[in-house]
C-alpha cells in the first residue's frame, strides 16, 4: 500500500512539473554561456558519471552561446546527459559527447552516447509522456518529453538517430 501512495505522489510530482512547463513556456531568453550550463549539468551528475565510469566530451566552440532560457536549457542538457548515463551499455563505460554547430537557422546540439541504443520502430512513443523504452533503470517517462515540449514551444525541435546496442544521437535545433 505504502509502495502504490508513493508511485502515486511521484506521478501527481511529474505532472506538476509538466504543468509548470505549460506555463512557464514563454520564459524570456537570454544570451547563456553553453559550457558553464552543461559544466552546473556535469557537476549534478558527477555521482552517477564515477558509478557507471563515464567520460563527457564538451564540443560547444562553434556555438559558445545561444539565445534562449536558461533554466529551460539546463533542463534540457540535464535529461539528454543523464538518459545517456543512465542508459549504458552494461559491459563498456559510458562515453558521452556533447557538441554544438550552426545549420541553417538553427543553432544545434547533438548528445551522443555508445548506449544501449533504442529500437526507432517505435519512434512515435519517445517523446510521448510515461512511455519508456528500458524499464530496468530507474525513471518517469517525462523527460524527453518535456525536452520536446520545451522545444517546440520556442520553435526548434529534436530528433534521434540511434542503433541497438551500439548508441543514440539526440539533435536539438534552437531556433535562431
């Protein structure tokens, strides 16, 4: 009994946040330093990086800064590195690489990892909320979501490469 009240205040917990997201979708951008966001993201992950031997490759010169919301961007970085940490392949360590360039109109950022990599079968369900593809890590199913939501709410989107048992790229397109 105890178990099922608190999945349950976790799910009211989850959908407060994605609340809040609706909300807090026209938060004013601002001109925000790359490396020192993912540098506060790295420095909240360090636990889980010693535990699963991770490295961190930063490749953010090409775009040093980009016009947007801070505290949306941190959210962002901080769901794409953790689900690439949290998501290894059990037998290597994680090697993660962030970087950053200009296409087009947008301003991108690719996290690639050599994880466990995602069936694109079911593509349509990522980014859908309390959908998850590996059930054997810890997790609520609204982060990638809410790191879609945040997207097209300013404009830009995401997308994912990825090949089974060898890795994922995520790409997000911050609309200039």
């Amino acid at each position: 009994m105890h178990g099922a009240v608190d999945r349950f205040k976790t799910t009211i917990d989850h959908l407060t946040e994605v609340s809040k997201l609706q909300k807090e979708h026209d938060q004013p951008a601002i001109t925000i330093d790359v490396a020192d966001v993912i540098e506060g993201v790295r420095l909240d992950l360090l636990p889980l990086m010693e535990q699963v031997e991770a490295e961190l490759e930063v490749d953010v010169d090409s775009c040093p800064t980009l016009s947007f919301s801070k505290k949306n961007l941190r959210s962002i970085v901080y769901n794409l590195l953790s689900n690439a940490f949290k998501y290894r392949y059990p037998n290597r360590p994680a090697r993660v690489r962030i970087s950053c360039h200009t296409e087009a109109a947008y301003d991108v950022m690719q996290v690639q990892d050599n994880g466990l990599g995602l069936d694109l079968t079911r593509e349509r369900q990522l980014f859908t909320m309390f959908q998850r593809y590996h059930t054997h890590v810890e997790g609520s199913g609204i982060g990638l979501y809410m790191v879609k939501k945040i997207m097209e709410n300013a404009g830009g989107k995401i997308e994912v490469e990825s090949q089974l048992g060898v890795g994922s790229t995520f790409t997000v397109y911050f609309r200039r």
